[in-house]
C-alpha cells in the first residue's frame, strides 16, 4: 500500500478532569474517507465506546475486520529524566535544572498494559455481554503493536538534533512561551544554546528568564517542554517509516 493511503494518527482529545476523551467525529470520518487504511492511535481504548455510538456494533465491527481501522494502543513516548530519582539517575548524578536527559518510556509490560485498556471496553451502552465480547475480539485483533526496537530511531534523532543546535528548538521555545506563559516571544530578541555533556546529559544555556522575567524553575519547564516536543516531531517521523504511513495529529 502506497504511504499516501495510510494515516497513523489520534482522533481524540484527552479530558484530564474526568478522564474521558473527546472524540473528533468530523476528523474520524474524513480520515476513514480519504485514506484506505487508518491507524487509530488510541487512547487506552477509550475512543472504542464512541466509535460503537457512531458506527453501531455491526458497523464498527465490519470496519476493524476489514483492515480500514486499525488500533494502535501503546504507551510509548520520549521522557525527560535528568531531575528523577530512578536507580540509574541516582547512581550517576542528578541533573541540576537547565540540564536534561532523554529516553525513551514505555508501559512496563505491554500485555498486562493492553488487558487494562480492554477494561475501558467493559458494559459499553447499548451492547449486549456477547457483543461486547466480539467488540474486545475485533480490537484485539486490529491492534498493532511497535517494534521491540521502538524509539531508538526517535532518540537518536533528537541527540543529533540537540548537538547540532537545530533552528527548529527555538522555534519549539517560541512557542512554548507563547502557548503556556503568554508571552509574546517575537517582542524580545533571545538565545540558547544547548551543550553536550556526555552521550546521554544535555545543559541549556538562554537567557529567556532575564528577556521574560522568568524564574529558574520557569526556564527548565520552558526549555524541557521544547526539548520534548522535538521528540515529539521525531517520533511522528520514526512512525511514518515503521508504518509507511503519513502522520496525523490533534488540534
């Protein structure tokens, strides 16, 4: 299948104060028409009982045997470690703030992390006990799961980014400041500069807590929320070359 008629990507929002999500139908639906084969990339199954709603049961089943929904239910994602008291960390030093430590975190023991998200799959409204087993027995089977070897591509990639000073992190910066401290970022003209300290260990250097009055705390949060964001971008393109599939996301 060429990449261009295959998507990897969420449909959903996830509510922290209630812990439910909000489904994006509109999205859900264009996605399901323009590309052959569409990758959910789920949040512990809990889209699964709207999708029933939209769809019906006979709907969404037919959907998931088909091979035109797939589900990708995975807690992987890049973390910042520097500052937490894991053995590893502990024994080497921890990282003052300013300095960061990149890998890559995925749920202890994916078996045991998928059977909980089933559970999100338990007495959905409006299905019988019969079919909410054929439910769980058809995401199961269109589920996908990444290779062992996940994230070292993403890893890699944002170790090369940092040594290299990519443009891309001020810019990343940029927006962090303006989407969580509402600071205009382009008033002020600012720098940074990232430092290798060994293979794994990175030290910022930017003087965004004097241009924006920023706390030294404020600065670390700044600069991690960038650093992660880039990994962000870089897992999106690790996925595309995993799944030969173009990459989607969330508003």
């Amino acid at each position: 299948m060429e990449i261009q008629k295959k998507l990897i990507a969420p449909c959903a929002k996830f509510i922290h104060q209630s812990d439910t999500v909000q489904v994006d139908y509109g999205a859900l639906l264009r996605r399901l028409i323009l590309f052959d084969s569409y990758i959910l990339q789920s949040i512990r199954l809990k889209e699964i009982p709207y999708l029933v709603e939209l769809f019906g049961f006979d709907g969404l089943i037919e959907l998931l045997n088909s091979g035109a929904l797939k589900i990708y239910c995975d807690a992987n994602t890049t973390g910042q470690t520097g500052q937490t008291a894991i053995e590893s960390r502990v024994k080497k030093g921890i990282l003052p703030l300013g300095s960061y430590s990149f890998s890559t975190i995925r749920a202890h023991g994916y078996n045991t992390y998928f059977i909980s998200c089933l559970k999100n799959l338990d007495n959905i409204k409006g299905l019988s006990s019969s079919q909410g087993l054929k439910v769980k027995e058809a995401v199961v089977a269109a589920n996908i799961t990444k290779p062992e070897n996940a994230g070292i591509q993403t890893l890699g990639q944002l170790k090369n980014d940092l040594v290299s000073n990519s443009s891309t992190i001020k810019l990343l910066i940029k927006k962090t400041l303006r989407d969580h401290y509402g600071v205009d970022p382009n008033s002020k003209e600012f720098f940074v500069k990232i430092h290798q300290i060994d293979d794994d260990d990175f030290r910022s250097e930017t003087n965004i807590g004097n241009i924006f009055n920023l706390d030294k705390e404020k600065v670390h949060k700044v600069v991690q929320k960038a650093l992660l964001s880039l990994g962000g971008l870089n897992q999106r393109i690790e996925e595309m070359n995993v799944y030969q599939a173009i990459s989607g996301f969330m508003r």
